[in-house]
C-alpha cells in the first residue's frame, strides 16, 4: 500500500491534471484510511508522509490557479522526496 501510495503521487507530480482536487481528497483520505497498512510496511516514511501532507491536501480548492497549484506541487514534492529518503 505504501509503493501504491507514493506511485500515486509521483504520477501526480508528473501528470499534474489542471483540477487538483480529486487528488487532494483521495491522498487525504488514502493517508487516514490505509495509514496502519502503510505503516507496517514503512513505519518512518509513513509517519513522516502523514505528518504534513493531509494538511497540504486541505489546502487544495477547486478551480485553483496555476501558480497555487504549483505552490501544492512544491510543498507536496518535498514531503514526498522526506518519504522516499526513509524508505527502508
């Protein structure tokens, strides 16, 4: 689940769709909902993936601008790249 997870968002940040929204509520909820099957097979990346990124998630509007999704990419990318350092 969490390789599922972190594919996810690498897709993201490559293909970034111009509505951002969807994808800031299936991350959120991915990130509640799948946390103890993520964290069993990441417990550190999870934690750290989990710690700033529903915050990041909430953030997300419908209709943002392309600068404000940009900013969203930014702040993503640097939880994902935290993530992807603590991989084990």
């Amino acid at each position: 689940m969490f390789e599922k997870t972190m594919n996810y968002i690498k897709d993201f940040l490559e293909n970034t769709p111009d509505d951002i929204y969807e994808f800031s509520i299936i991350l959120e909820d991915t990130l509640v909902d799948d946390y103890d099957a993520m964290h069993e097979e990441q417990p550190r990346a999870t934690e750290i993936l989990a710690n700033e990124t529903p915050d990041i998630c909430a953030s997300a509007e419908p209709g943002m601008t392309p600068e404000e999704i940009e900013e969203f990419k930014r702040q993503l990318r640097v939880e994902y790249e935290k993530a992807l350092k603590a991989v084990v």
